[in-house]
C-alpha cells in the first residue's frame, strides 16, 4: 500500500519513477500479492485504475463525503464548517462513476473515514441531522460499488465492539434508509442506493443488486460478459417482475423500481 497520493505530482512521481518498478518487482517475486494506494482525492482514484495495476484502492467514503462535490482540494473535507449551511443533492456524480468503474475495473476499494472522522456518529453534527449508528455507517460504505471492506478507526474497546456488532446485525439494525432519505437538505431522490430496503419482493427479486448490475453497465458502451455473468448468477432475474409495485411503496428514495426492471430485461436479456 503507497500511502497519502493526494497530490498529482506525487502521483507522478511515483508511477513514472523507481517506486512503482520497485512494488511491481515485489509482486513479481511473490513478496506481496496485491498493490494499492491510499487517497481522498477522486481524480488520483481514477488514474490508479487507469494504469492498470492497482489492485485496491484505501479512499475515503461515507454518506457526507459522498455528498460533497470531488473537487481537488481533500483538506475541505476535515473542515469543521463544511457541512454547515449546505444544501446536498444525493451523491456526487463523478465518486459514484468512481465507485463503478473501480467494480467494473476489477479494483477492489477499501473504505477509511467511515464514520466521516465522528460527524456521522452524532445527530448535531452530521448533515442529515440524525445520528446514524456505527453499524449503518459501515453498511453504507459496504454497499456501495467495489468496496470489499471498512478499515475503521476507534480508540477504546467499545468502538471496537460497536463496529464488531456488524457481523451479528440484522438487516433492520443495517438500514441507513431512512436517515438519509429523510433528511432535511440533502436529496437522494431517484436514485439507487443499493440500501436493500424495498425487499422482500413477491417473486424474491434481489432488487438492490439488480439495479447495481444495472448502473454499472449503464456507465459503459457494451456490458462487459463478466458482468452479464454476475447478473445470470443472481436466483431471480428483472423478467419475473409482475410489476405489483410493493417495492416502490417501500423504497425511501422513489426509485421507479419497475422502470429498471424493464431497463434490465431490455440490457441482460433476462
Ligand atoms: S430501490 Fe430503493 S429501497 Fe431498493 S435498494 Fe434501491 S434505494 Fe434501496
Ligand atoms: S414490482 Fe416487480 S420488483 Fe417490485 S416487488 Fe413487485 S415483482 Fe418485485
């Protein structure tokens, strides 16, 4: 893991000189299996997947970053007034392409920042106005593209065990749903946030991951055949929706379900 690439030319410096030739004999020989960067910084996140031979990428995720345009300057993400008088309309375009390209590029993320360093954690703080627990934080993270795992931050033994309790959770104790979709500024409307609540379906359609086959393949020309693979694998497919709409009822965020299972037929053929 090369740690801390926020900057280009650090970027730069470390892809076109010794460093990188020097991890890449490393994983040659067998030394380490697996190469990574950590960064804030989107657009460093793009180019890692870009050269092709990153194998996970440490960034920072969680519902109020995801908010927060993926402008260059990261430092405004640990001010403390960044979240204050702000309006938010859902997640912020280019880290949701990020997300899908590094699922479709085979790159897994690991996610820092969780907890949005305890702004999440606290209903005074966070922008949604309504503490979200650890469990829901890392939910959140665990559901989006391409993230395999949370690395969290804690100080003493009961924030280990409050992020330990996500193994035995319920799904209910998971749901973030409804923190954000009913937070007062901020706008999630219409779009999939894979949050799982409009199960259960009648014909036990695993909505949220269709919609994420979906949108990964929405962001490419053709859908690539490991995609299409990923999809056939799912037990029911969009085509055994009988279009009963109780998912809709049950989706906090208005996602015309019905729509993306027709879209999913239309792209998967199932
Ligand atoms: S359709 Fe709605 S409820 Fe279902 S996973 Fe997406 S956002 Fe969540
Ligand atoms: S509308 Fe389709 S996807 Fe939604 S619950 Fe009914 S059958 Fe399932």
């Amino acid at each position: 893991m090369i740690h801390y690439v926020d900057d280009q030319k650090d970027f730069d410096n470390i892809f076109n000189v010794e460093i990188i030739k020097y991890a890449k004999g490393l994983k040659e020989k067998g030394v380490i299996k697996s190469l990574g960067i950590s960064t804030h910084n989107t657009d460093i996140a793009f180019r890692a997947v870009e050269i092709g031979i990153i194998d996970v990428i440490l960034f920072s995720i969680n519902a109020a970053y995801d908010m927060l345009p993926a402008i260059e300057d990261v430092d405004i993400l640990f001010e403390e007034s960044t979240f204050k008088n702000r309006t938010y309309e859902g997640i912020d375009p280019k880290r949701d392409k990020l997300y899908q390209t590094c699922e479709n590029a085979g790159v897994a993320l690991t996610a820092m920042k969780g907890y949005a360093a305890g702004v999440l954690l606290s209903g005074k703080e966070s922008p949604f106005e309504k503490a979200l627990t650890p469990v829901q934080c890392l939910h959140y993270c665990l559901t989006r593209p391409a993230v395999a795992s949370v690395m969290v931050g804690v100080s003493n033994t009961d924030q280990i065990l409050a992020a330990t309790a996500y193994a035995t959770s319920s799904n209910k104790e998971k749901d973030y749903s409804e923190v954000l979709a009913n937070a007062p500024r901020s706008s999630f409307s219409g779009h999939c946030m894979y949050c799982g609540h409009c199960a259960p379906c009648p014909k036990k359609i695993d909505i949220a991951s269709v919609n994420k086959y979906l949108d990964l393949a929405l962001i490419q020309e053709d859908a690539p055949e490991t995609l299409k693979n990923h999809y056939d694998l799912l037990e029911h497919h969009a085509i055994e929706c009988i279009e009963c709409g109780i998912c809709r009822k049950n989706c906090p965020f208005g996602v015309d379900i019905i729509n993306k299972m027709k879209q999913a037929v239309k792209l998967f053929g199932n």
